[in-house]
C-alpha cells in the first residue's frame, strides 16, 4: 500500500495560518494541480465557502465567529453558517419577521442580491409579492407569509438600521425610558402584547431586542407577537388568584 502523499493536516495549517484561502493556494499548500483530490482533503474538514466573491474562499468552522444571523466577515469576505448566497438569502428571509426587499437584504448581507431573489422565486423557494409599491420577498409558507405581510404593514422603513435588518430602530435613552416606564404600567397581558406589538415593529430580530429591553423571555416575547398578528387575542382577568368577592354559597 502506498504512503499518502496528500495530507490534510497541511490545509488546517495554511487556514489557521492566513485564516482564509483560495483555491490555489490551497493545492499549493496540499501539493497538487488536481482539484479533486483537494475537494477529497476538505471533505473531512469543518469548513466554509464564502458567499460573497463567487464562493472563491475557505475558513475553517473553528475559525468563524457568526452573529446572530448566521453572518461573518473577515476583511471584505463574507461567510454564512447557512453556505452559499442561495442558502443564505432562504434563510434569512424565511425567518424573517416581516419580509425583504431586496435594497433591505442586500444591505444586511453586503453584496447584490437581486438575481439570486429572483432565482429562488423561479425555483418556488421563495415567494415574490408587492407590498406598498414595492416588491417584497417573503417565505413560501403560506402562514407564515401571511405574519410577514401582517408585520410588513406596521414596519416603518424610513426609521430602519442599515445592516441590522428590516424594521430595526435606533432609540434614544430618553424613548427607552419612556417605553420602559409604560411597559411597566400595564399588567401581565397587556405587557405582553405591547412586547410582541414593539418586536414586529422591529422585524427581524425584533424578540431578542424587546426582551432584552424589557427584562423579558423572547418567547414571551414572540407570543405576544404571535397573538396580535393572528388575532387570537383573548382578554384575561387581571385579578389576583383568590381575589375578588367570595362565590355565593349554593340555596338549599
């Protein structure tokens, strides 16, 4: 049996090394012309394609550091936890809170991504519908879009944070107070629902940033949510266990 002359060692030393890598400077690396005994090597690797650049660059999974969108950036290279732009652009608008445009996703992502929303509506894994006047990229799910195009109507675009996702707003410690302090009056219902009511205004992400303003779970949150969007609001008594007047006792 002959000696392996490839190692795959050499690849996770050039990766840890520059951090990221082309495909020719990875068979340099392995020591081969040959692109599938490369592709053979990264096969038992934890690794990344960039999305951005054509999907010219590699990381290691170790390496990557993805916020909460599954997004990382070194230098100007972008990298999913989801892989290609494809994927990428499915997922993210799939849980989104109220949908994209494309202006909107290509902002979040940081490279053009007008082609490949209109690749993922001809392939049915993404829905296109106008909204407002302009076209809007929602999940294919039906019930889900229905929430998309519910949040979308309450989303205010000109108040949104560039990079952090559709409907995201910059409030001032003086607003956060105030909301603070407003939340704080209403009893455990009614928090909740102006919880979900603030998180759809937001979009995506919208739960983990009301929860964390307010102290809260971002299920709690997201229920909330839910229940103003669905409709399925139903008011419950405010009193505590045991309050109130006493039952009347039964007539012999």
């Amino acid at each position: 049996m002959r000696p392996e002359k490839f190692h795959a060692e050499d690849l996770v030393a050039l990766l840890r090394r520059r951090t990221i890598a082309t495909t020719p400077e990875l068979k340099q690396a392995l020591g081969t012309d040959n692109v599938s005994t490369l592709y053979r090597k990264l096969g038992g690797l934890d690794y990344h394609n960039s999305y951005s650049h054509g999907g010219r660059f590699y990381v290691l999974d170790e390496t990557c550091q993805f916020d909460e969108q599954g997004l990382w950036v070194f230098r100007d290279v972008w990298f999913s936890v989801h892989g290609t732009l494809l994927e990428t652009a499915v997922a993210l608008v799939s849980a989104s809170e109220a949908g994209y445009h494309a202006s909107e996703l290509t902002s979040v992502l940081h490279v053009e991504t007008k082609t490949a929303l209109a690749k993922l509506v001809e392939q049915r894994r993404l829905v296109r519908q106008e909204a407002g006047g302009r076209l809007l990229y929602l999940s294919p799910d039906a019930a889900a879009r229905r929430t998309q195009l519910m949040a979308r109507s309450v989303h205010r675009p000109e108040s949104a944070v560039p990079g952090l996702g559709a409907g995201t707003r910059a409030l001032s410690d003086e607003l956060k107070a105030a909301i603070v302090l407003f939340y704080s009056m209403l009893d455990e219902q009614l928090r909740r629902l102006y919880a979900g009511l603030e998180a759809a205004k937001i979009g995506h992400g919208g739960d983990t940033q009301v929860a964390e303003l307010f102290g809260v779970s971002p299920d709690t949150v997201a229920r909330g949510r839910r229940e103003l969007l669905t409709g399925d609001v139903h008011r419950e008594g405010v009193r505590r266990a045991g309050g109130g007047r006493p039952p009347k006792a039964p007539r012999n």
